[in-house]
C-alpha cells in the first residue's frame, strides 16, 4: 500500500527545512556564504526531481510548463484512466482523448 500523504508530507518538510537553512545564511561568516548557498540550491533540486519521481512512480502525469515539471492533479476517472489537471497552467489529459478503439475485437500491437 502507498502512503501517498506521508511520503509527500515528509518532501515537504525537507524543503522547509532547506528553506530555513536559506534564511539562516546571513549569520555565516561571509567565505562560507557562497559555498552553503550553493550546496542549498543543489539540495533544493534534488529535492524537487525526488518528488516529482515519486509522484511518477506512483502514476501521476507530469506537466512539463516549467521547469523542473509540474506533478498533475489527479481530477476523476475517465472510460480508460485517470483524468489529470495541471496546476500552474490548466492543462488537462485524459486517456479519453487519445483515439483508442471501442470496438471490443480490438488490440494494441
């Protein structure tokens, strides 16, 4: 079983807690400052691709109007899938739009 919320909750909290090394940097001595900063922004993305490959991993879509991608929210079902919606930019997908056969003596070579 997938603990969707947990792993997501516990990303959160370690981009917070990222965030608030960030904020902690003006207190360094001024040598170190650049060196930190950079390690944090490095970690900052790590953090962001290991979401979005659990998000992948657990059969979300990804958007791809930014950079690094947008994870899509999942919006219903649809007659042969999920039906998912970006946040930032709206675009939505749907297996439904694809040109699937209805035809029951169909199969996908």
């Amino acid at each position: 079983m997938y603990y969707i919320k947990e792993i997501m909750e516990g990303v959160g909290l370690l981009k917070l807690i990222v965030s608030t090394i960030k904020e902690s940097i003006d207190i360094l001595p001024s040598a170190k400052k650049g060196q930190v900063s950079q390690s944090l922004e490095e970690l900052s993305t790590k953090l962001q691709l290991a979401e979005l490959q659990i998000a992948k991993g657990l059969g979300y879509e990804l958007c791809k109007c930014t950079w690094p991608p947008q994870i899509m929210v999942f919006t219903g079902k649809a007659k042969y899938g999920d039906k998912f919606r970006c946040p930032v930019c709206g675009q939505e997908i749907s297996p439904d739009d694809d040109d699937i056969p209805t035809s029951d003596n169909w199969r996908i070579v």
